[in-house]
C-alpha cells in the first residue's frame, strides 16, 4: 500500500478546493419593509446566494431568500412570518405580515415566501395588513408613476398615484388603480392627486430629493430619488453694442413722456401739472433723467428753472434742462398748472456710460 506523506496530502486538498468550481450568484433584486407605523426597510437592493438560505425552503431565489439578504437575517425565518426587523405582528388583532411581489408588472399579492421564485429586477413589499372578518386583505400598496430620475430646477414634472388591489386575496393577482386625494411630496414640495390620480410637481432648488406618496389607510409608496439640477441660466443675446455678454455700450436708455401726446390742446386752465414717464432699463445703469419745459406766447419765451421753480424769460429756441434723479420711473410735479402758451417738453435719459437720448412732444394750452 502506498502511502502519502502529510505535506502531499496537504498539497493534494489545497489543489482540490482550488480547483472546485465558484460558486454562482443568484439575481440581483430589491426588497422593501413597511411596518405598522414607519417604513422599517427602504427599498435595498440584494443579490440572492445561488444555495437555498435555510431549511424551510426546498429552492433557491426565493422571496425568502431575498428577506434573509436584505436584513441580514433579522427577521425570524420562518415560513409565515412573525417577525421583521424588530416588530411582530401575530394575528392578535387581524394583523399579518402580507408578501407582495412585484414581477416587473406592478405588485401582485404574494403566494408565499418560499413558493414565489424571483428573477433579476424583482421587488419584494412585506407590509403590515389587518385581515378582514372574511380572512382577506384591507391595505394596499402605492405606486408612484412617472417620477423622472432628474429634473432641472422649476420644471414642473406629472407624476401619477396608483394602487395595487387584491381585493379577493388570491395569489399573483392586483387591480391597478388610479388613486384621488393622495398626497405627494418631497424636497420641501407637496402636491395632492386629482381624479386621474396625478399631481403636479415642480422643485424650486437643486439637491437629491425623495418623492413618496401617501394616503390614509393605503401602503405608503417607495421613495423615488430625483437629482435635481439648477436652472441653466438663458443665454446671452446682445446686439453688440448694447454692453451685454461683454460688449461696449454705445447705445443709450430711451425716456418716455406719459399720457402727452405730440400736438395735444390743453383748454384754458387744464393745462397739465405733473409730469411722468419711464426709461428703459439699460445695462450701465441709469445715470439720470432731465427735463426741459419751454414755454413760448406772442410776447416772448421762456424756461422752467427746476431750482428756482417757475418760469424765467430764456432765449427761444434755446433749452434750459434740471435733474429730476436716476428713477427709471420718474415723475415731476409742477407748482400749478402750465398756463397759457406752446410748449416744448423734452426728456433726457443719460446712462453710466454716457450715452443720452431726448424724447420731446410739443403742445398747447389755449
């Protein structure tokens, strides 16, 4: 008989756990857990071991499985479950833990968890339910539909509610429905579903938010994640010479006269007493806006002095302007009304660039 040394035995077992083959990994799946009260397990994604987790189930990737991966085994691995992360629910007053599975089809009512057999994307729901006296199911879960995955700031976004009713508790089947008077919120945001069951949302601010649905009595849905990205700011457009998107500002703000028209007759002693209009907005800032009041009669002309507040005798055809201020909205009001005479009135509106522009209208008071 020929015998084996001890190191070459301990060689020979080294080869042979070397070359025994890996072993294979199951598919990868997601698993959620929502309590009495509080959702004790958000949805988390597992891969399933490719051997069956522990006696009671006779195949491999089983719901079971699943749970087993995604709590870490504390849960109380039992076939009808009591137990899940902490928190029991025995039947003592109609409440269960309920298996949901979604198939890639929306979530069906489970048919155990050691009968339902997953594939890769899967989802299994544990959910706390309160049987009805006729041993069937009262809660159901949410859905939220049409939640975009990122979004820019502001852009409002149409998401829809539904639920997933099994309302005769037979396995592998729901009802999807749409579901009115939901609430959805997230990221400092709330919105309530109509009948269709959607709502509008739109985020103000940029950061990772977390979208739910709820409704009194139904199953909270999942979270879904939304990257929300700052509004891009829109493009610069400039004419080039306007001192927008780095150019220089060659052109000047334009002033407007309000309520005067060019050739409007005033009766005697309805001439005007204030003065108003506005000035573009422009991209040097406004410098200052000035007015000029010419006053002309068969005897002679004469110019409004701002300082002094009336009418001094001025050369005709001459002007004599005043500092109203910087407002782009600007307004001026006269002592009394204009009296007797034809009028010139001019606008000067004066950028931080130096560029200045006149608006004039011509009138008359008979």
């Amino acid at each position: 008989m020929k015998k084996i040394l001890p190191g070459a035995l301990a060689a020979l077992l080294a080869t042979m756990v070397l070359a025994a083959p890996p072993a294979l990994a199951g598919p990868t799946v997601t698993v959620r857990v929502e309590g009495e009260t509080a959702t004790l397990l958000e949805r988390t994604t597992v891969t399933l071991p490719d051997d069956p987790p522990y006696d009671p189930c006779s195949q491999k990737w089983t719901a079971a499985a699943a749970i087993e991966q995604a709590t870490k085994g504390n849960w109380d691995r039992q076939e009808f479950v009591s137990t899940i992360l902490g928190e029991s629910h025995t039947f003592t007053q109609n409440d269960y833990w309920a298996e949901w599975v979604d198939f890639g089809s929306g979530y069906k009512f489970g048919n155990g968890i050691c009968n339902d057999v997953l594939k890769a994307g899967d989802e299994v729901l544990e959910l706390v339910d309160r049987s009805s006296d006729a041993f069937l199911p009262t809660r159901f879960p949410l859905d939220l539909e049409g939640v975009p995955t990122a979004i820019d700031a502001g852009k409002p976004v149409t998401v829809t509610v539904v639920s997933y009713v099994a309302a005769d508790g037979t396995p592998g089947t729901s009802t999807r429905t749409p579901v009115e008077g939901a609430t959805v919120s997230g990221g400092g945001v709330t919105a309530m579903t109509g009948a269709g069951g959607t709502a509008e949302l739109a985020f103000a601010t940029a950061g990772s938010v977390v979208v739910k649905a709820t409704k009194p009595g139904s199953i909270v849905s999942a979270g879904e994640r939304v990257d929300v990205s700052a509004t891009p700011p829109p493009p610069c457009v400039s004419s080039g010479s306007d001192g927008r998107c780095g150019t220089t500002d060659s052109e000047p703000p334009t002033a407007t006269i309000a309520r005067l028209k060019n050739g409007k007759v005033f009766k005697h002693k309805r001439g005007p007493r204030r003065l108003s209009g506005r000035v573009t907005a422009d991209p040097s800032g406004l410098l200052s806006v000035r007015l000029s009041i010419l006053r002309k009669t068969p005897t002679g002309c004469w110019a409004f002095d701002g300082r002094r507040e009336r009418f001094e005798p001025h050369r005709c055809g001459g002007h004599s302007s005043f500092r109203i201020g910087d407002r782009t909205q600007w307004s001026y009001l006269l002592p009394k009304r204009l009296p007797k005479g034809r009028y010139t009135i001019r606008a000067v509106a004066i950028d931080n660039a130096g560029n200045d522009s006149v608006t004039r209208v011509v009138i008359r008071v008979r």
